[in-house]
C-alpha cells in the first residue's frame, strides 16, 4: 500500500531580501535584554545564521512573505545591517505546525557547527561568548564524538540526544554503539538516563573497559544487579517484537487494502451496515487508518 506523505516545508532553503519579510509580531524592548537575542547578535557574524527563519508565502501579496518563527534572528540581521536571510519556507500558514516539526540544534549539531567555525578561524573565545558559554564547554564539545562510531553518529545527528548520554557511548564498543543508536530512534528516549539503563544492559565483552563499574557508587549492588537483569529483559523482548514488526506491518497492510476493497462494494457495504453495524464501523475505521 503506498501513502502519500504531506511534506511541510519546500525542500530548498532560500535567500531572501529582508524587506521582503514580514513579521507577525513586534520585538519589544524587554526581548532584547533576553541572552537568547544577545546570543543570536554576536553569533552571526562570526558563525553565520544557525537556525534559518521559517516563513509562509503572504496571501494576495505576491513576493511577500510572513515569518512564522525567527523573529529575535529577524531583529539581529536588521540591527547589523544585513540585507538577506537564509528562509524555510513553510507549505502551511502555522507556526505551530512549524515549532512542533522543527528539529532544534541538537549536541550532534552543536558540535559541527563548532569545528566549522574553528576550521574558518575563528577563536574558542569567541564562540564561547557567542554561545553564551564558557570557553569549557567549547572545547569539550570539540573532542564530543572522538571514539564514537560515524554510523552511530550519523543515526542520531538531528536526534535531541544529549551529550551527556553521547559521553556514555565512549564507553562501549563500536557495534554496541549502533545498538544504542537503534534502541534511541526506535523508542523516541535519547536521555542520558536511557543511555545508563543501556550501558547497565551491556555485557562485559562489549565493554571497552570491563573491569570498570557501569553505574554510580551511590547505587546498591542489589539494585544495579536487579536494574541489569530487567534492562537486559526488555531490550531482549523488544529485539523479538522488532523482528516481527516488518513482517507483521506488511501483513496489515495487505488487510487493510483488503478491507477497503470490500468497503468498495455497494453491496457488501450495505449488507454489513443492516446486519452487523458495529463490525461495519470498526472495519471503517481501520479502512481509514493513514498509519498503521
């Protein structure tokens, strides 16, 4: 069964003219005292814009555009005299739509954009006070994916796994690594306390350093044993319910259209309804289902 997907935005980011953009609410005078627009000012002109404006094409005002999300940026490029803007244009007049689909910079991107600047020139220092952070946190963040598998990297680049969690990848092999990748994007959870609960699940030769402990001292034996055990317990049955999830998905699907053909049937469609309505509003439901 094929299905049509709605994408939200154009596939192409776009330049565009800032008298072209308009805002759809004012900056007041307390937003500029916020460290977010600080933070936004001094940044580009050393990095460049991190994050580009979302917009919307302006109804009945052709070459216009409103901006949906990116005001404080709007604000900064104009107060520093810039005449352009990189633009994601929105296929939905929603800045909801557009604030709950957005990936925000994640530790992964952080760190990229980081060894770009320093690769342009630009000084720990300076970055650090772009970012609003101390020159620490920079050059931690410089040596962030060292000893991290480039596949497992590249699973979670836009995911908004900490670095925090990412530190605890280090400490096991490359192909359990993936596997952590995996259980992240699978199960939506890219804390660092699902991160721990992996680690705990780890046996001993897929550790880098076994003789090491896997959790905090402040922790019982007892506890860390019994944490192990039911860790190493969910992550087998979700490999189990994993395997089957392909197969199990196309066997629906196949259902499904079935259903639906049979819905196409006036006949049949009518027969149901007067003899058996409730069968015929669940069969309904799952003949409109767009997910499965």
């Amino acid at each position: 069964m094929s299905t049509s997907i709605k994408s939200v935005f154009e596939k192409e980011m776009r330049s565009l003219p800032l008298d072209v953009l308009l805002p759809t609410r004012d900056v007041k005078p307390s937003d500029r005292c916020f460290g977010k627009y600080k933070m936004i000012l001094s940044t580009i002109p050393k990095v460049g814009l991190i994050e580009p404006i979302a917009v919307f094409p302006c109804r009945g005002r052709k070459g216009l555009f409103v901006v949906l999300d990116g005001h404080l940026r709007l604000k900064a490029l104009r107060e520093l005299g810039y005449q352009e803007a990189t633009c994601l244009i929105s296929t939905e007049d929603d800045p909801f739509t557009y604030n709950d689909k957005v990936n925000r910079l994640s530790a992964i991107q952080e760190n990229r954009m980081i060894m770009k600047a320093i690769e342009q020139g630009v000084r720990e220092e300076d970055i650090a006070q772009s970012l609003a952070v101390d020159v620490d946190h920079i050059r931690k963040s410089l040596n962030l994916l060292e000893g991290i598998d480039p596949v497992a990297v590249e699973k979670l680049k836009d995911k908004p796994v900490t670095a925090k969690a990412l530190r605890l990848f280090k400490r096991v092999k490359p192909v359990r690594q993936r596997d952590f990748a995996d259980l992240m994007l699978t199960t939506g959870d890219f804390s660092f306390a699902y991160a721990q609960m992996m680690l705990l699940a780890t046996p001993p030769e897929m550790l880098l350093e076994p003789d090491k402990p896997k959790a905090s001292k402040a922790l019982k034996p007892e506890v860390v044993a019994q944490l192990e055990k039911e860790m190493e317990t969910l992550e087998r049955d979700f490999r189990i319910y994993q395997d089957s999830y392909g197969e199990n998905t196309l066997s629906l699907s196949v259902i499904q259209r079935y259903v639906q053909r049979l819905l196409e049937n006036a006949t049949i469609k009518r027969f149901l309804a007067k003899n058996y309505p409730e069968i015929f509003e669940e069969l309904n439901v799952v003949a409109s289902m767009e997910t499965l």
